[in-house]
C-alpha cells in the first residue's frame, strides 16, 4: 500500500465546479434525524446519569436523504426514493425536504410502516444519548412496485446510482435485483454504502464505501484463522463482489482506496477537529458519485471524498459540506504542499 503522488487542486477544483452538472439518483432508507440540544449541570438522583435540560429541538433529513442533501448542497442534481409512514414524522421529514430544495416524487407513503425516527441528545457539543423508533422489517410489494416505477424513470436521467443502506429494510434483493440489472442495461455505475449483513447482495457493484468494521466484518478472519490485513480484506471483498472499487474509510487514518488492477491507494487524513461522525459515511458517499458523476477518476473522486469527511466531522449533527468549504480545502492542500 502506497500514498501516491498529489492530484494538483486545479484538476480538483475543476471536479467541483462540474458537480452543477451531475444528476445521482439515491435509493435507500429515510430517516428522520430529531436534535435535542441542551446542558448538563447534574447527575440525576434516580441514577448515574446526566440530566439534560433542553434549549431547543431540531429535525433534518436523514438517512439517504442525508446524502442526498449533500449532493443538493454541493450543486448537484438529486433524485431521492424511499419510503415513509402516513404519520406527523413522515409529514415532518418531507417538510423538511422541501425547505432544503430536495425533490420529494420518490417519497413512497406506507400506512402500515412508521417513519424510521433518530433522537440525538446533544449537552455541550457531545452526543449524550442516541434513540431509534423504527420498524425495520420488509417492504410491502407495493411499496417497492411504486420504487421501481420511480427508479425506471429517473435513473436514465441520471449519471450515478448511489444505494444507501441502513438495514430498515428497503435494501433487499426483491429491490436491489431489478435496480442492478436495470443500471447494467443502461451502463448506469452503482456504488453503495453497504451493511455489514448484506454484503452478498452487492455482487456486480461498481463501488463500495464500507468502514473499517463493516469490511472486517464482511470479510471475517484468514484462512489460518488469524486476523487479516487491511490489504488482505480490501482486496478480497474486491473479489468477492466483482466489484471495479472499495473504499474503506479508517476513520482518523484516513481511507484506502482499493481497485482491480491497480495498486491500492492510501489516503492520509484531512480532519484536525473531531466533533461528530454521525452522517460521515453519507457525505464520503455522496461526495465520491458526485466526483465520477463530474467526470472524476476512482482515485480523484475518493481524494475529495476524503477532503470533505474531515470538513464534515467538524461539525455537530448531521451537516453538509458547502461548495466554498470544499474549495478552500483543496486549496489548502496546495498551500501547505508549497509551504
């Protein structure tokens, strides 16, 4: 494994003012992200734990639409499609998609499914507490009849397919088959921020972006029962799934890029302050579509991916990274590069 030579910022920045022209379709989970923001000054007497006394609550779009905001903030073209429940939750995460700009013609309504729902607890810029209300069984038939009628339709207006999976049941083979054999017929890339569990479905993608822990667990231990290498994983699941790319994100190491017949590419971290992960993997996808959707190599589109995770981990809550944020990291890079 090797850390290769810089891409020069121009060819980057070049990249980002290209993602105006990018259209992602984004199939996967919608998730409704409730914020409550508050202080601690105690510890309960009933047991060990802080009591928070709440200043204010929020709700984001969540999930794939956080990836899908994403894409919308940094110019891009979004088609999101998933499903929510006939419930004040659902009502409030559609809200909140319009009020970002986020088209809602792929918002599937269930009666029967309540709206997938996570509570973050936040007390002096640490999350306290997390909650999840959901009901992570198997779509209806119906449900995904009314996804695939959304997906045929926008996905041959679109460059990239990104499949976010959270495991509350949207992605699964009765969906992801037809999305896949449909993409290959139009020559349509898919990449796919996976599950752990559901790795065997992925086979034929043309990326992933797992964690660490989600490609260890996929790929499980060596041959002589030892714990493999990063290299070892990376180049196996690779196999395994057929697939032209991995990513693996390694945190405050950084991410490895792994691609068929190619040496494997590290990427030394960008993030001087870590505030909150939660919603990183989104970004990390969101961002490498919009990069080949822009026209970028595998390599360039993770080199950005990279860039924006550590704006992103710098900030609380479920955030987005903005064209200007995104640019002025580019050009730090250089700058320190010439230093």
């Amino acid at each position: 494994m090797k850390t290769p030579q810089k891409i020069r910022s121009a060819r980057l920045l070049e990249i980002v003012h290209e993602f105006r022209k990018a259209r992602v379709l984004v199939v996967g989970d919608f998730i409704l992200d409730e914020f409550i923001w508050g202080s601690v000054s105690r510890i309960s007497p009933e047991a060990p734990v802080p009591v928070v006394n709440v200043n204010r609550e929020s709700f984001l779009p969540g999930g794939s639409l956080n990836v899908a905001n994403n894409i919308r903030t940094l110019g891009g073209t979004v088609f999101p499609c998933g499903v929510v429940g006939r419930d004040l939750e659902g009502r409030l995460l559609v809200r909140g998609m319009r009020r970002l700009g986020i088209d809602t013609g792929g918002v599937i309504q269930d009666r029967t499914r309540p709206t997938t729902i996570k509570t973050r607890v936040i007390a002096h810029s640490q999350q306290v507490v997390r909650v999840d209300r959901e009901k992570a069984g198997s779509l209806s038939s119906a449900d995904v009849r009314k996804m695939l009628q959304f997906i045929r339709k926008k996905i041959k207006q679109s460059d990239v397919v990104i499949v976010e999976d959270y495991g509350k049941g949207v992605v699964e083979p009765v969906l992801l088959k037809p999305l896949l054999q449909l993409a290959q017929s139009l020559k349509k890339p898919v990449l796919v921020d996976p599950k752990e569990k559901h790795f065997p479905l992925y086979k034929g993608v043309t990326a992933l972006t797992p964690n660490r822990s989600e490609a260890y667990g996929a790929y499980g231990t060596s041959s002589n029962g030892k714990q493999p290498s990063l290299e070892e994983v990376g180049r196996g699941l690779l196999k395994q799934l057929n697939s032209e790319a991995l990513l693996i994100t390694l945190g405050e190491e950084g991410m490895a890029l792994f691609e068929k017949n190619r040496a494997t590419t590290k990427i030394p971290t960008t993030g001087r302050e870590v505030f909150d992960v939660s919603g990183a993997g989104d970004t990390v996808i969101a961002i490498f579509g919009l990069g080949l959707a822009a026209g970028a190599t595998l390599r360039e589109a993770a080199i950005l991916s990279n860039l924006a995770a550590g704006i992103v981990v710098g900030k609380l809550g479920t955030a987005t990274v903005e064209p200007s944020e995104l640019t002025q990291a580019i050009r730090s890079q250089e700058d320190l590069r010439h230093a």
